[in-house]
C-alpha cells in the first residue's frame, strides 16, 4: 500500500472523538491527555457530550447525575483552547436520540411509540426540542465554528403514522422526510449562529438519489461525515460516494475513522492493527481529492454502539492505538519515525501493533487501567474456569451438587483449597488496585457498570466456591 505523506498536501482538521455516552472522564483526565493528544497529531476534538451535558429547564431531565457542570464545560473548551484543539460539539437530533425519547415528558415525540431511538419529524415539539438543545449547548460554546447534529442510523424513519401517511401522498419518499428534517434542523444553527457550520454522519444519505439531495438544498447547509470503520473498505466505493457529494452540491467533506469501539460491543481491548489498516484505506481516499474538499478526518472512540448497549473498550485502553493512528493521518504512514514518536509520548520501550496485548503499558495517565483491564482480560475468565472446570478435584469432589448438599469428603479437599482461596485472594487485590485507577478518572456509575459487566461475575463465582469451603462438613 502506499502509504505517502498526503497530510502536506492536504493540511485537513484532524479529530479526536470524545464519546461521553458511556464512561466519561472526569475533566481532571482531560487536562492530562489533551496536551497528548495535540503531541501526537491532533488538531481537535468531537465531543458527543449526550447527557453529559449540563441542560437545565425543560431540559433537565436529559442530563446524568455526573453530568459536568457548566464551569466544567467551560474548563474543558480552555484545555482545548490551551492546547491548540478547536472543539466540535454533537447533539444528536434525529436517530440515537434514546437518552432523550426514554423519558416520558419526551416519549410522545418518538417515530415508532414502542422505540425511543428516532425523533417523529412530523411531531410540532420535534424541532423545538432539538432547537432548544442546540440552542443550550451553543450557549456553553460561542467560539464554535462547527456544529456536528448526527442524524446517523435514523431507524424506522418512514413506520410511524404520521410519517406513512405523508408517504402516501405525491412523491414523498422516507429519503425526502430525513432530508427535510435535516434542513430544519440545518437551518436553525445558520440563522441562529452566524459562521457556525453543521455537520451531518452521511449514512442517510448514501442510498438518497442525488437529485432529490439536491432538491433539498442541504448541500448549501451542512458537510457530511463519510464514516466507515472496517480495515478492508472498497477505497473505490469511498471515493465514488465522495464524488456523489460533490455532484449533489456538497462543497466541503470530512471522513470518520475509528481507534477503539468499532470491532464488537463488548470489546475490552483494542485491536491496533485493525484500527491502523483503516486510517491507511482512509488516506488513501483523501488523495483521490483536491486538498479544499476534505475538510477534515475524525478518529472516533466509541464507548458505546448506543444509549442502551455495554461499555467498550475504555479511553486508557485505547490511548496506545489512538496514539498510532493520530501519527499514521498526521504523517500519512507509520515508519519507525512514528513508532518512536508514539513510545516517547506514551512512555513505552517497545510497541508491537500487530498484538492487542502487550508487556509494556508504559507512563501515561491511565496506563495502570490499561495494565489491570489487560490483565483481567485474559486471566480472569480464563483462571476461573480452569479451576472449576479443569481441576479435577474441584469438578470430581466439589461439584454443584456436593456444595448444595454440603456433602464432601475432607481429604479431598485439601487438594484444592489453597489454590481457591489463593485465586480468589489475587483477584480481590487486582479489583481493589482497578477500583483505585478507575476513581482517579472516572465516575462510580462507570466504575459500577465495568466491573458487574467484565469482572464481578467470575469474582462471584470464585466468592461463592469459597463461601461454601467455609460452609461444607462431612456428613
């Protein structure tokens, strides 16, 4: 692949996605890795706050009980500002609106009554939530020169009734109510927010005919975000729908990537090589264009494939492969110059991005999350189920049935105990040293969700096992 330096040529914005869905830093965090970020190549950051952020009045019920308070946003955009990071905010405004449509003051505004993840467009109080909810957050952020409204995955467009009954009338088609709302939508931030450009997730655009996009005129309102996260995309196919674009009027375009949260819901490690391959396809289609097309590339994080879904892979355990992918786009490869640029930022003597695991973590802030999650990732599970399933004193003289009955034969039992009692003891101490790391960085409710998703079941299967040594007499 060539892998030539195109970002000389083409000096695009390059975005760091902050996904504050799920597992949200404290701002303390953000102050220690912003100055990275802008090290390793970053030009700014996308910050899909969700309820995250501090909305009041009607609003209030959207916000999370850690929600940041609006100093804290202000402290975040000076941390930006102080590292030379321009700040993107995204509001949801149509599809993955579930932190907003679960609640019942919103319910009646859902396209589908059973599903809280679409916005009905036809509903009057549709558009003057998501304006009021632009509206709060761009009081928080006056500088702003883009504005990123969603609009991606808008599922079930076209089945609620009002939306059926609109398709049977004329030309309409599902593609023209997503266009439509879009416009709306659109529309309110320039005349509101002079010089302040929305950007869309193009998804719901792909398939749309051009000239209905271009009948629409929301080629002359926002940029759409191309986004595709796999390592074996059609670079082709990419470029064909880049060209669509700009046919359809688009005169700007950004590209979205990703460095974690893209390769399964409840992934815990980041797969470096997967990600790096993708930036790569990437830079090969923004040489395909002249340099005032694309207008930047995003490297999302995801922490959560939706509202409702599992924690990913945390911030800490992505960093190294954000790292590589932030140096790869600012250099349009990764040589042994940008090996060694990533291991002097992150602290590392070695880096190997072929391997999800490695035995260096290196010193940058949350290196210890990243050790212990590796740890717990391939020994935890693993551990436990070799003790219960494959010691054969264990599976032989201490199954479900004798602990239930607490029937048991003594002698055996000392061909096993110290090695539960050993492992339960490591593994208390390896969640206390987490609990420790994850507080320096994250809110309880995260630490909470974590550790009953990734490591409190096989704890509690190692509790119970010695409980009931405890517990057991020959009968």
């Amino acid at each position: 692949m060539d892998k030539t330096d195109i970002s000389v040529k083409h000096q695009f914005l390059v975005l760091v996605h902050l996904d504050l869905k799920g597992a949200p830093p404290k701002v303390s965090y953000l102050a220690e890795i912003f100055p990275l970020f802008a090290q390793l190549g970053a030009s700014g950051i996308l910050i899909e706050y969700e309820d995250m952020f501090p909305y009041g009045g009607k609003l209030e019920v959207l916000k999370s009980k850690y929600a940041y308070s609006p100093s804290e946003i202000k402290s975040i955009l000076h941390l930006a500002k102080s590292n030379g990071l321009e700040v993107i905010p995204l509001v949801q405004t149509f599809g993955h609106m579930e932190f907003v449509l679960k609640h019942g003051e919103f319910s009646h505004l859902r396209e589908v009554e059973n599903f809280p993840n679409a916005l009905n467009p036809h509903k009057v109080g549709s558009l003057e939530l998501v304006h009021l909810m632009i509206d709060q957050v761009m009081a928080l952020h006056e500088d702003v020169k883009w504005f990123h409204i969603g609009c991606d995955e808008v599922f079930f467009l076209g089945e609620g009734e009002e939306s059926k009954m609109c398709l049977k009338q004329g030309q309409n088609h599902v593609d023209r109510l997503f266009l439509s709302h879009v416009k709306a939508v659109a529309q309110h931030i320039v005349t509101a927010y002079q010089g302040v450009k929305p950007i869309i997730w193009d998804d719901m655009l792909r398939d749309s005919p051009e000239d209905h996009i271009k009948e629409s005129d929301v080629a002359l309102l926002v940029e759409p975000m191309i986004w595709d996260y796999s390592p074996e995309f059609d670079i082709n196919g990419k470029v064909s729908l880049a060209e669509k674009y700009q046919k359809c009027g688009f005169n700007k375009i950004w590209f979205a990537s990703a460095f974690k949260g893209a390769t399964g819901a409840n992934q815990q490690l980041t797969h470096v090589r997967h990600h790096l391959e993708n930036q790569f396809l990437w830079l090969q289609v923004a040489k395909a264009f002249p340099g005032d097309l694309v207008q930047g590339i995003t490297l999302t994080g995801w922490q959560r494939y939706d509202h409702y879904s599992v924690l990913c892979e945390l911030l800490p355990v992505g960093m190294p492969c954000l790292a590589v992918c932030l140096q790869a786009v600012a250099h349009g490869q990764f040589s042994e110059k940008e090996d060694e640029t990533v291991k002097k930022c992150l602290g590392l003597s070695s880096l190997d991005t072929n391997s999800v695991v490695s035995d260096d973590f290196g010193t940058f802030p949350g290196n210890d999350i990243l050790r212990l999650v590796t740890e717990a990732a391939f020994q935890l599970a693993a551990s436990t189920e070799s003790l219960l399933k494959g010691n054969r004193y264990v599976t032989g003289w201490f199954s479900p049935y004798h602990r239930k009955h607490k029937f048991v034969n003594p002698m055996m039992v000392q061909y096993f105990e110290n090695e539960c009692r050993s492992l339960l003891s490591k593994w208390e101490q390896h969640a206390e040293q987490l609990r420790s790391a994850m507080e320096n960085i994250y809110y309880p409710n995260t630490m909470e969700e974590w550790f009953d998703e990734y490591f409190n079941p096989f704890l509690a299967k190692l509790q119970q096992l010695v409980f009931d040594l405890d517990h057991v007499s020959n009968t």
